[in-house]
C-alpha cells in the first residue's frame, strides 16, 4: 500500500483532474508529483462514490481517513505485560517472542521493529523501578528501611527502635523483610541468614547498597567488602555486587522494595505496641504474606506466583547447614594450654603452648585453629574467669613441659613464704594445676615491677585478709597498702583530760 499523500495535495490532484480536466501526466508534472501517486489517488477516490465536488460533510479528515484508512487498525496488539515476565526468563528473547506472536496472528501482526518499537515505549511508561528486565533468578536486591519500629520494654518502658531489613528478587519482585536490632554487622549478617531460608534458594548475585556492614571501602570498579560478609556468599556460593555510589539506578529496585515496604507493612503497624523484636516480626510475617499476595496493578498475577514461575526454578539450592555468624580473634596458647577469648579460658592440645591460633567463636561454638586446621572446638561459655577443658589436652608428663608446679614453687620460694604460699594457694584453687600456671607467672612476674620485698609484703597482706590470689596481690601492690601497717597493729592512745569519765562513773 502506498504512502498517504498530503490531503493539500490531493484536493489539488482532483480538482485538476475533474474541473480541469488535465491529463494525468500534466498534474504530475504540474505538482511535481509521480504519475503513479496520480493514478493511486484517482482510484482510490472512485471508490468512496461520493461526487464531485465534495458534499459538505467532507472534511479534509473524512476524506484522508476515507483514502488512508488506519492501517494498524486491523492488527492485534501483543500483551505487553506478559511480554514483559517472559523476557526475564533465560533464553527468552524478543525475537523468539515475536516469532511465537506471529505464528500466532500471521494476518494482523506488527513487523518485528514495530513489535520492539511498541514494547520499548510501553516500557518507558512503566514505573522506574520496573523499566529494567531483570532475569529469573539471577539479582537480589537488598537495604534497610529509613524509618524504624518502637519495641516497648514492658518493665520500664524504655523504646528502642528496631531497624527493618528489606530483600527483592529482581525479576519477580518477591519481597522479604525481617526486623533487626540494629544495622550492625551481625544483624546484617544474620538477616541474610534468614532471607535465604525465606526464599528457599540462592540467586546469582547480591545487590546490597554500600553501608559499611557490606562494604569497607566504597569503590565504583572495585568495593571491597566486609569479609564476614564475603564469608556468608562464599557459604552460600554467590557474588555481591554492591550499588556502585552516585549511582540511583543500580539500587531502583531495591529503593522501590523499600517504599512498599514502608506503605504496605511498616505504616500498618504504626498504632500496635510491641514488646519484644519476635513478637514485631510475627506481625511482619503475616502483613509479607499479604503484600506479595497483592495483584500488580499492570502485569498480571503476583509477586508470589511470579515468583513461583520466574525466580524460584532458578534458585540455586541452599547448601546443607545455614551460615553463622562468626568472630575472628588472635590468640597466644599460654603455658596452661589455654586461650583467653572473652574473659573465659578454652584448653588446647598441650603441644601447641606458645603458638598463635585463630579463634572463630559463634553463638554456640568456639573453635580454634592453627594455620587453618582446627584443633580444638568447645562450646561457648560466658562464665568469666572460669576454665572449659578437654582431659586429653592435659600433658602426659609434666617432667616434659617447660613449666611444672615444683618449678613455680621454687621461683616462688626464693622469694619469700607468703609468695610461696599464694601459689601454692593459686595452684590448689584449680581443678588441674595446669590452669594455674598463668596466673602464677603473672603474680611472680609482679616483682619485676614492685621488687620482690614489696611483693612478698602484699603476699603476705593478701593471706592475711583471706583473699591469696594473683588479683588481690597486684591491687594491694597497686594502691601501696602492701605497706600500710594492719588495724591490730595501731596503738590506741591513752588521752588523758577532765572531760573524760573513768571505769568508776558507771558504778
């Protein structure tokens, strides 16, 4: 079908034509125009069958529409919107969509640019957050709510603000959000923990944006991240790729998550009281579940079947015990065997005294490496000062070891017997001698900096008073009462003076 010709132009053709009565060949040469357009126009105009000149009905778009009807009037729009999820799926492109489209409407289809010309601007139509396709199973996107919740404690009515973790799939837009005690690491951290068992799965990568629970150090090629967290995706096994900074479009996804969130769940909950951070969570279950049961207003289904459809299959499954959170400290094995972590001794095997381990504690576990293999795992105990030992980390033979209680004891000795004594007390107070030693040194170590005579006088002070350790020992050392002569010791003077009443006063 030809090009419509400017309406102008074709008055001009006719007029020429049945007033004028001009050849065909004079009009194209007289309007600079193509024979071939003349005898289009001639024909088409035959065919309305309405005289000439026009009736007065005819306007000029009557008369454009009558010779050019419209002619994608005919044809069948694609449903854009389902377009749309089928392009998130791998593999699916907007050739093959286009294909399958025309297979099925060969007489009333677009052309394949007009086909893609039409999806892009439906697309441009669309809500920020919704112009890039994402593919099943490959983003998630992931940052903390602005506002925070009030948790209520009962007992003194004291409010603290729980913060609120929001996770989105990218191409399903399956939301989940947990509410933390704050945007610290750990609670980053265990938040993940509880996303990915919410999801079921693991996608491809992860899209936090760059607080400094994620990333270290900001970077627009190359951020560096936390490890902790960099252990928590290797656990998982996927990458993080955070929102580069200054950077709005990287993060729609997640800033239009958040915004949901906020609407749908966060302001729903803005009258209820809540008491503890389980309780809030519960509440924010129940009003998830609604949301991403909610219809889109412009595609079709939900979050929940879009994403039992598009992302789920995609998942990759999550792997056979979920991660915990981990503290990383450096540690020297004291002659005791022993490591301090968090004022509580753990035992390791004897033979590695005086080497430096790596403790990884969780919120149940301690366990000790050394030069990555782990040598000794205890659970965790938060009784300070005391010991947890294994018997078979104990020596065989004492006479083997650097260190021994008669070795001690003689060091001791030399310097006075209340110095003596106090370890032997130290010693006794252990359920092994061994768990003694390092509080021995440090008690006979004290002489370097007071001198022996100074220690054994707080020694001695120390007996004295019923409390023979290393810390009564150092304080009395410290605050100089190691010379301060006792109470017993204080002659009460004998005053003499007229106001004072004799024995024989109260006869």
């Amino acid at each position: 079908m030809s090009k419509p010709t400017d309406i102008e132009r074709v008055k001009a053709v006719l007029y020429l034509k049945l007033d004028e009565n001009l050849s065909n060949r004079d009009i194209a040469r007289r309007l600079n125009v193509g024979a071939a357009t003349i005898s289009d126009i001639l024909g088409k105009f035959r065919t309305l069958d309405c005289g000439w000149p026009l009736p007065e009905h005819a306007s000029d778009q009557w008369l454009h529409q009558s010779l050019y009807p419209d002619r994608k009037a005919g044809r069948i729009k694609p449903d854009y919107g389902l377009m749309d999820i089928e392009l998130r799926r791998k593999g699916v492109t907007k050739l093959l969509l286009w294909e399958e489209y025309q297979a099925n409407y060969p007489d009333a289809c677009y052309s394949y640019s007009q086909f893609c010309d039409n999806y892009r601007e439906w697309k441009s139509q669309q809500k920020r957050s919704m112009r890039f396709t994402h593919k099943a199973g490959e983003k998630l996107f992931i940052d903390f709510c602005g506002p925070t919740l009030p948790i209520v404690n009962p007992g003194t009515g004291e409010v603290r603000n729980a913060q609120v973790f929001v996770a989105v799939l990218g191409a399903s837009n399956y939301t989940f959000a947990i509410a933390t005690e704050n945007q610290k690491l750990e609670s980053w951290l265990e938040a993940h923990v509880a996303m990915f068992a919410f999801f079921g799965g693991v996608p491809q990568l992860l899209v936090p944006d760059n607080l400094k629970s994620a990333v270290t150090r900001a970077c627009r090629f190359e951020p560096q991240l936390n490890t902790a967290y960099q252990s928590l995706a290797n656990h998982y096994g996927c990458a993080v790729m955070p929102a580069r900074p200054l950077k709005p479009k990287d993060k729609a996804k997640a800033e239009n998550a958040v915004l949901i969130v906020e609407r749908w769940i966060m302001a729903k909950l803005r009258h209820q009281v809540f008491h503890t951070l389980s309780g809030l969570n519960v509440a924010i279950r129940a009003l998830l579940h609604e949301l991403n049961q909610k219809p889109f207003q412009r595609l079709p289904g939900n979050r929940q079947t879009l994403f039992e459809s598009l992302d789920k299959p995609e998942l990759a499954p999550l792997p056979t015990t979920p991660w915990e959170y981990t503290e990383i400290h450096i540690a020297r094995v004291g002659i005791d065997y022993h490591v301090l972590y968090k004022d509580h001794f753990y035992s390791v095997p004897h033979l590695f005294v005086g080497k430096s381990v790596e403790i990884q504690a969780s919120k149940r576990l301690i366990r000790i490496y050394y030069q990555r293999e782990c040598i000794a795992q205890h659970m965790r105990s938060d009784r300070k000062g005391g010991f947890t030992c294994v018997d078979e980390h104990m020596p065989a033979n004492h006479q083997h070891q650097k260190w021994s209680p008669g070795r001690l004891k003689n060091w001791a000795k030399q310097i006075g017997p209340s110095t003596l004594e106090v370890t032997d007390a130290i010693l006794q107070s252990k359920p092994h001698p061994e768990q003694g030693y390092r509080a021995c040194l440090g008690l006979l170590n004290l002489a370097k900096k007071y001198g022996e005579s100074r220690l054994e006088q707080a020694c001695r002070r120390a007996i004295d008073i019923g409390n023979p350790c290393r810390a009564s020992v150092k304080s009395l050392l410290h605050t100089h009462l190691d010379n301060a002569p006792k109470v017993d010791d204080v002659e009460t003077p004998n005053l003499t003076h007229h106001n004072i009443r004799g024995p024989k006063y109260y006869k």
